[in-house]
C-alpha cells in the first residue's frame, strides 16, 4: 500500500523504514528538509511541502501525522484536512488527549474525510521490535488499512499463546488491535501509559532502597552493600518482575551503577496527568498512577537514585533527555 508520514522524528522516521522493508510506499515530509532527504535515499519519496505530499498520494489517499501533541499537531491536521478529499484518513499516532480525537473525527467527517487515533507503543526499538498499535475510528478505515498496521505490529513471535483465549478471534496477539470508535485508541494508550508510570516508579524506588541499604543512618551491623547491576541482572532470569523496563535498567546500570550522566530530573509527556484526570472523573481509586505522576511532579525540586533510574528507563525506550 501507499500511505503519507508527516513527521519523521524518533518514531516516525522508523515508522517509515519498518513499513518499506515490508513493501509498502511512503511519501514523507518533514519540516527539516534534511530528515525528508535522508529517508528519501533509503527508497521513500521525499515531498518538500505538505501539498507536495499530499499531491503524491493515490485515492484513496492516506497520512500518518507523527507529531508532538498539541499545537503542532492540531496546525498540521487541520492543513492536511484542507488539501485532502472526501473518502481520504487522516491518521493521529501521536499522544493526542482522546477528547480532541473525538472534536477532531467529527469535524473531519463532515468533510468526508476519515480519522484514526493510533496510540503507538514502541519507542526508540519499534523499527526492529515493532510497535503496539491501540486503534480508535471507523470499521471501514481501520479494516481497509489493516496490511499497514500488520507491518508495523510486532506479531506473535515467540510469545506463548494466552491460556484461554482459544475461542477468541481478531488481531490482539499480532500487536494491534481496534480498541473502538474515534477516542477509543489514544484512551487506551493514555492508561497504557499511566501504568508505564508506576511500573517503573516501583522498580525505580526498589532499587533507590536496595542502594541505601549501606547508608550510614542504619546501625553497622545492620549495613549491607549490595551491587544493584548484579541484581538487575538477576532479576532478569526467571523472576516474576521480568520485564523489559528491568532490561533497560539492568543495561544502565551496567554501564554506570551510579548512574553518574542523570540528574534526575523526570518530565511527565501528558498521558499521566491525563490518566489521573480520567480517574477523578470516574471516581475510580487510582493511588499508585497519582503517586508516581506526583513523584515526577517533586523529582524537578531535588533528586535521589530513584529519578536517576527513571530518567535511565526513560532514555532507554523512548530516546528521551533530560532537561537542561
């Protein structure tokens, strides 16, 4: 299939490459006209403007917007909706709040133009891994579309089969799945990424405890120095806390048990507040997300291992810096 890549960051660029090694066509542009040249010499067409790339696509025509959410791309759809035709998607998989892609899909199906929210789980590994797609829109669109999402889904690979899903059809264990109408994808993808917060909070002040269990405030006796590398490591066989956020820890502490190159400082992307938000809305309990955003909210003010190992975690799947 063909299909447009508006935004050729972290993400979006491997978005592109994973779908051609799977034989599809992209178009792509970005607003660093070196980016949209360099995925053009790896076999996409490079469109040096949004009519460029719009102008290049096949009816039914379809865009993949990867952008920070927000203003950007609120700007950028509202473009594309302007140079697209009736019967054309739109696709959002970035971390759009699912209200917006509910205001947005009305708006644009007035037009006769379709919308897809895509919450997309995957990071900096997805090119190789592949990615978790959460889709939310019509049936039509997300059926019609279905050879793009199966070539960026991980598939089932060597994942055990779930018990019990036997009389369980459609495409949840290839790694995508359509979770429902407009909203429904970034929704999921929103609590997907409010439990990503307290998974890695938990192991984050576990290992902070297992560092202080030689700190000078506990009687001699009691001290004991333990190397948090080594027990990342085993913790990585055969525990019940298996996990890749471990791996990613396991592997920053094995370069650095001190994790001297962080400062601790831990930004919050949206998602986590907007979880908790939904929480209070629902009056669903929700103590441990909260914790942990709020933990985020204090690691700005001062600094323990703890944030060093989130901010490790962070870097690892997603690429993400630290502030300045």
């Amino acid at each position: 299939m063909q299909i447009g890549v508006l935004g050729l960051g972290r993400m979006g660029a491997n978005i592109a490459r994973r779908l051609m090694r799977a034989g599809h066509a992209c178009v792509v542009h970005d607003a660093d006209a070196t980016t949209t040249q360099k995925l053009a010499g790896e076999g996409a067409t490079g469109a040096g403007s949004l009519e460029a790339l719009c102008g290049s696509l096949a009816a039914p025509r379809t865009v993949w917007v990867m952008l920070p959410a927000g203003d950007v791309t609120e700007n950028a759809i509202s473009a594309l909706a302007d140079l697209l035709s009736p019967g054309d998607t739109i696709i959002d998989g970035g971390n759009t709040f699912w209200k917006d892609d509910i205001r947005r899909a009305k708006a644009l199906a007035a037009r006769g133009i379709g919308y897809l929210d895509i919450g997309t789980s995957g990071g900096v590994w997805g090119l190789e891994r592949g990615y978790c797609l959460m889709i939310g829109g019509d049936k039509a669109a997300v059926e019609r579309l279905d050879p793009i999402f199966a070539a960026l889904a991980p598939g089932r690979g060597d994942i055990p089969a779930t018990r019990n899903r036997e009389e369980r059809s459609g495409t949840a264990e290839q790694g995508y799945l359509h979770c429902g109408p407009c909203g429904a994808g970034h929704y999921v993808k929103m609590i997907h990424n409010g439990i990503e917060y307290g998974m890695m909070q938990a192991f984050a002040e576990g290992f902070d405890i297992l560092r202080n269990a030689s700190s000078p405030r506990l009687p001699e006796e009691l001290r004991l120095d333990l190397d948090v590398a080594d027990i990342a490591e085993v913790w990585r066989r055969g525990s019940v806390v298996t996990s890749w956020l471990l791996d990613l820890t396991a592997e920053a502490l094995a370069a650095d048990p001190a994790l001297a190159a962080y400062s601790g400082h831990v930004a919050d992307s949206g998602e986590g507040r907007w979880t908790v938000e939904a929480a209070i809305e629902q009056a669903t309990p929700a103590e441990v997300l909260t914790s942990a955003l709020y933990t985020r909210f204090r690691s700005r003010q001062d600094h323990t291992f703890a944030e060093k190992v989130l901010s490790a975690m962070r870097k690892g799947f997603g690429g993400h810096q630290e502030p300045k």
